[in-house]
C-alpha cells in the first residue's frame, strides 16, 4: 500500500490545511494513506486537540505521528517564525527516525511539506522521496515568494529601511514597510531563512496550493507562465483549494446566523489563527465596519501582550464591551456579529 507523509508546521491554520489535503487526498485515491508528522511547541499556536481526535475517529486512513517535544526558550527568538524554524531545524533526527519506521511497513510516494519546513530537505534526500510544498496561502502570495529570491538579488537594502513601491509580477506595487515581518530586516536569521525557502521552492518536484483558479487567474497564470522563477523552470503547480475543515466538536452560532443572511452579502474578517492587532487598530476596523454599512463576520481576539516575555502564551478571552468603540455591537447587531473564535 503506498502511503503519503505529511509534515506541517505547528500552527493551527497550517497544520489544519495540511490535514484537509490529506483528506482530499485519501477520498481520489482511497488505496494510499497518510501519515501526518506533527511536532509539539512549547509556545502557543493555537489549540488543535478537538480537532486531531475528531480526524483520529472518523478517518482511519489517515494516522498521526506526534514527534517528540523539543523545548524551547521563546524568549530567545524575536517572532513566531524564528522559533518555529529553529524547532523544524531540530527536529531533523526524529523526523529521520519517523520516516524510518513508517517505511518499515509502507511504500512511500511522496513527501509533503509546509513551506516552514525547508530544513527538513536534507532528511528527504537521504531517502530519495520526491518532495512537494504545500502552500497554505493563496497564488498571490507564493508569486511573492517565488519572486523573493530575484528581489534579495536586486539590492542590499532592508525593505524597512526602502520608503519605495515594491514591484513583483503579477502584483499590485506594494510600500516596502508592508512587507511581511520576517522579510523586513535583511539582516536577521528569519530573513535568511525564507529566502532560503523561496530559493527551493523550485527545486520541489511540484507545489500545491490551497486556492483555485478562478479565485486567482491572473496569479495562477503568472506562476505558470515562469516569470516569476527567471532564471529557471517553475515546477508544476496544483490548486486544490478551498480545503476547510468540516465536522468537529459542536455547531458554532456563527452558521446559525449566516444561514439567515442574503447569498453573498457578508465581509468576513479572520487574520490567521494567531493574528493580533492593537485596541486602537481594533477600533479603527469597527469604525470601518460601522460607516461601509456592509454585513459581516469578523473573528476578534485580544490585543498582544504588552510583557515581551508573554508574546508566545495564549491570549485571554477578549472583553469585547471595553476593546470596541461604545455602543458599536448594539449599532451593528441587526446587520453583524462578532464572535471571539
């Protein structure tokens, strides 16, 4: 039987989509199976027990192989991608030993993985596995990436320190501070890193993406076209998406709700499983909210901790009444509803 391994980073959304694909993969091709390689932070990335166990009871073709912990000192690392880096980069002998044991019973055809996962090439090379990125953002944002390389190439200047338009194919020109955090400072190891990553991201023997083309054509036909890799062949290009997760512990209000509302009609507002923003960012999207007069959705979480060293902890429960401008959920209420998860 040939099996399929897959190896998601630790956050939520990422490890969630990896599992959705692993779903999709077992309902085309029910004579494989997968096994998902899943690592245990010692830092908060979003809660993922309900859904594992859910995943363990209903889909038997799918097993999951929980690699042993490795202790972190979050304080150490100055973001999220540092610190999750560093942890695939360590992992590298418990994934040989993973990869070891499940060939032991299994024919392995592919290996999957999260485009954090870069360190781990080495690991698939040494067993010859053709190696496929599965990319949880949407084509415009793999064209960035795919162009990053070109952009490292074209000056020595940190982006927040450029003031100027970044032009990349098949994008809108964006302001240089805009950029992603780990890209902003060129001189930072997390900078190296993703370049690194974006340097391989040719080399796989495909990438697969959680979007689709109608979606993103004009992205979409930019990868495929080369323009964003010029100086070598893209590698093929899959979309798969929208991959969402169905089933679960319990039915949220928010389907009640939406179920209620015109087709079409509502903005959804969700920034990532661990997306934060300030109180004062937070009022200035509910006065945006207010004033567009739209229906919507929007996922609100409490701000960042002001403590450098409870960056990495879970957050509280919002207090939605002193975080929202006064008055703001009665306004809005015959026309949105927030909801803290």
């Amino acid at each position: 039987m040939g099996t399929i391994v897959l190896y998601p980073s630790p956050a939520m959304g990422h490890l969630i989509s990896m599992v959705e694909l692993g779903k999709l993969i077992t309902k085309h091709h029910p004579s494989f199976s997968v096994n998902v390689l899943t690592l245990i932070p010692s830092f908060n990335t979003g809660s993922t027990t309900a859904y594992v166990r859910h995943i363990s009871a209903t889909f038997p073709a799918i097993t999951f192989h929980h690699l042993p912990d490795i202790p972190l000192d979050p304080l150490l690392f100055p973001i999220m991608e540092a610190i999750i880096f560093e942890l695939i980069q360590r992992s590298n002998p418990n994934v040989d030993h993973a990869i070891q044991s499940i060939s032991l019973s299994s024919n392995i055809s592919a290996f999957v993985i999260d485009h954090f996962c870069m360190p781990v090439i080495p690991v698939a090379e040494n067993f010859n596995l053709p190696v496929y990125y599965f990319f949880t953002s949407g084509a415009c944002c793999l064209a960035q990436f795919l162009y990053m390389p070109t952009l490292d190439k074209s000056t020595t200047e940190s982006f927040k320190d450029m003031h100027t338009l970044i032009h990349s194919p098949g994008l809108p020109p964006i302001p240089s501070s805009d950029m992603i955090a780990p890209l902003l400072d060129r001189t930072t190891i997390h900078y190296l890193a993703f370049v690194a990553t974006c340097e391989l991201f040719p080399k796989s023997a495909g990438i697969i993406i959680n979007t689709f083309d109608s979606l993103e054509t004009k992205a979409i036909a930019i990868i495929n076209n080369g323009v964003c890799v010029p100086d070598r062949p893209t590698p093929p290009i899959y979309c798969v998406g929208p991959l969402v997760a169905s089933g679960g512990d319990g039915f949220h209000e928010c389907l009640s709700w939406l179920d209620l509302q015109p087709s079409g009609s509502v903005v959804y507002l969700c920034f990532r499983s661990l997306g934060v923003f300030s109180s004062e960012q937070l009022k200035e999207i509910a006065k945006g909210l207010e004033m567009s007069g739209v229906r919507f959705l929007w996922v609100v979480r409490s701000p960042p901790p002001d403590r450098d060293e409870d960056r990495f902890l879970p957050l509280p429960e919002p207090d939605l009444d002193l975080l929202l401008p006064e008055g703001f959920l009665e306004r809005t209420k015959d026309r949105g509803l927030v909801v803290k998860k």
